[in-house]
C-alpha cells in the first residue's frame, strides 16, 4: 500500500533466496521459517454428534457442514452442549474453523458463541499461540493442501492438513501482517453490507413502485400520475431482433472496444457489433440464476451472441429502462423449458403478460432505477477493486 502503513515497498533482489516476502513492514529484516502445520500444532474437531440428539427447534445451534458460515437448521440441548464442551475438544476464541469436506477450505473465525459444529467435517488447528489466528487466516485463503493439489478428493483429511507446509516469520510481523489483512478485511465488508443493503432498498423500491398481484396501481407512485396501469403482452410492446445475432468462439475472439454479451452478461471485448441503439437482452438459455434471471439494459454498440434474446421497446408505447425492469420483475423459471440447460422459448416471452403505466410514469421509474443500478454498479466496482488488491498483497507479502 502506502508508507502511512510501514510498509516497505522496496523490492529485494536477495528475497527468494533469502526466504523473505517482497513485501513487508519496516523494521523486519529477519528471514521467514519453514515449517509444517503439524509442527506448530494439532487438528481438533468437536465430540461426534448423532442426528438422534440433534432437533429442528432447540437451545444451541449445531452447524453441519451444509451451514457451516450461515445459519443453522439443527440444535443440540443445553445440557449436551455443556457436558460435550466440558470434556472434549472446544475452540477458543478466535480459532479458525476450517470447512474438511464439500468446499474444503471455508473458514470461520470462532467469536465465542455457544454452539456446536460436526466433527470432522468441521476441524481447527490447535496451536497453543505458536501461530497468531489473524495471520493464520489469511495463509488458509492462499493455502496450497499437502497431497491435494490436482487431487479429485472433496474431503481434507488431518494428515493433509498437519503436511501442509508454512512460512512463518517472528510473532510480532506475524501480528503485524494478521492485523493490517484485518483491517482490509473490514473495510470490504463494510462495502457489502452497504451493497447488501442496498439490493434490500432497491427490492423494497421495487414492490412499493409496481403493482401487486391482480392490482391495476402501485402503492406509492411518483407525483402527478394516478391513472391505472394496462396490462399488455410482451409482443404488444416489444420487437424482438434475435436474427442479428451472431456468436463467437472465444478462440476468435479479437480485443476490442464493444461488449460481447452472452446469457449472464459481457463475456468479452470484440471489435464491430451485432446491434447498436436502446435495448433489453433477455437469456435465452444459459442463465446461471433462475431467481435472479439475467435481464439487462443496453445503450450503444454491442455484439450479442445466441443465447440471449434482443427486445426493444416500441418508442411510442415502451421505455426500454421500465420495460428492463418489468421483464425482471417477473418469476421467469415457470416459462422456462428443459432440463439442465434450461430455454425461455422466444415465442413464449412474447406472451408473457406485463402491467405498464403511461409514457411519462414509465420514464420516470425507468430512469430512477438506472440510477439506482449505477449506485449499486459502483458498489460491486468498489468490492471487486477491494478484493484484487487484497489478492495482489497476500502474493507479496507472503512466500
């Protein structure tokens, strides 16, 4: 980052031969150490728990690895829970919790909640302070396993954890590093919560300015309109020009200035375009998220391959920002068809039925939810550059 850090940005010729990161705080010349996991402690899990003693509805979460970092469908009594984590095994208070099957890997950081996890599906490492727990938690996010690497196992037994090899320098740069990555940490959830709430506000936007189920008006409206909303099919309103359409592999695919949009999106930057003007992509198949199905706006030059249907309003009839919007406040999995790769047909979208407000009330709706979207845009650029730079860091100031 910056010297207002301590960091020194100096790049050291010796650094690979001396075992140093290329980058790393003022005051720390000292060479790093290698050692294996199983050194420096040992892999702990929790008491085994039945699914007999487990219930829907109880006193203290049990997190299975299905909920392992979200929120629990199972609980344990009190009493076990107490008997258990007197006898056995315990994480204390900022241990990282490691994910040994499924995802392997996913962690999270014990805050000393009463709850339960499944053993050994859900493991730590217990090093008696040999290693600082912030430190340590951001190695496992760039941790290459011992034995798994290029391996189809989905599980991470002990032996591949304890076999894993470490680079560690003195505790106080250890302290260092695992705190400066915990600030940064903080600072990139700060920004998803904002986007989180965000998404929330934009949802409640959206139910408030649309009307409900067999309803002609919405419940709040901009000033100055009061008339009911007309229902009309997608074909009313719209033309559809998927016969421009042309894809392209991406082995000739050329670099350039025009977006190259597939089902979930810009797959690329190519030269030329397909279409150019005020439209709605749709997918067509290929959509990776149903309930969040891929409907987006677009203004200017664009190449749109052939999984994406292209829709433009009728001038005098639809705003192409609403009709965005309208489309995608429609549950579209019901019209789907297929099985894995699931088709919206062309000639059912055009039927779909939508409810539209005069010229003016649609532009304004249009118009206030582009901005909104541009908000949220912002957002997600601002988590993405967050996160890029926290990835460039960890590769220099770790070995």
């Amino acid at each position: 980052m910056t010297n207002d850090n301590n960091l020194n940005i100096e790049k050291n010729k010796e650094n690979v031969s001396k075992k140093v990161p290329e980058l790393r705080f003022q005051g720390f010349v000292d060479a790093w150490e290698q050692r294996k996991l199983g050194d420096l402690g040992s892999v702990a899990m929790n008491k085994r728990v039945f699914k007999e003693q487990t219930s829907e509805n109880g006193e203290v979460p049990f997190f299975k690895i299905g909920t392992f970092g979200s929120e629990p469908d199972s609980f344990i009594s009190r009493e076990l829970f107490e008997e258990y984590k007197l006898k056995y095994p315990y994480p204390e208070i900022g241990d990282i919790l490691i994910s040994a099957s499924g995802s392997i890997g996913r962690t999270v950081v014990y805050q000393g909640k009463d709850e339960y996890f499944q053993d050994s599906n859900i493991v730590w490492l217990k090093h008696n302070n040999h290693l600082d727990n912030k430190f340590l938690k951001q190695f496992y996010s760039i941790v290459k396993w011992q034995g798994l690497e290029g391996s189809t196992i989905k599980r991470l037994y002990n032996k591949n954890i304890l076999d894993t090899n470490i680079s560690i320098p003195s505790p106080e740069e250890q302290q260092k590093i695992g705190q400066y990555f915990k600030k940064l940490d903080e600072t990139i959830t700060l920004h998803q919560r904002k986007l989180d709430k965000l998404k929330r506000l934009k949802q409640g936007y959206l139910q408030q300015l649309f009307p409900k189920n067999d309803e002609k008006v919405p419940r709040v409206r901009f000033t100055n309109f009061d008339k009911e909303w007309k229902l009309h099919t997608l074909g009313d309103v719209a033309e559809r020009f998927d016969n421009l359409r042309v894809p392209i592999t991406a082995s000739d695919r050329i670099s350039g200035a025009t977006p190259y949009y597939g089902a979930n999106g810009i797959q690329d930057y190519v030269e030329g375009h397909t279409h150019d003007g005020e439209f709605v992509l749709v997918a067509e198949d290929g959509a990776n998220d149903f309930k969040n199905y891929p409907v987006q706006y677009v203004n200017g030059k664009v190449w749109v391959n052939n999984h994406t249907h292209v829709l433009q309003g009728r001038h005098e009839l639809v705003d192409n920002k609403f009709l965005m919007i309208a489309i995608k406040n429609v549950n579209i999995e019901p019209f789907l068809v297929g099985g894995g790769r699931a088709k919206l047909n062309a000639n059912i979208m055009m039927k779909l039925e939508l409810l539209f407000p005069n010229m003016k009330e649609q532009q304004e709706i249009g118009t206030f939810f582009k901005q909104f979207d541009s908000i949220i845009s912002f957002e997600y650029s601002k988590i993405d550059k967050l996160n890029s730079v926290k990835q460039a860091l960890l590769q220099k100031m770790f070995i």
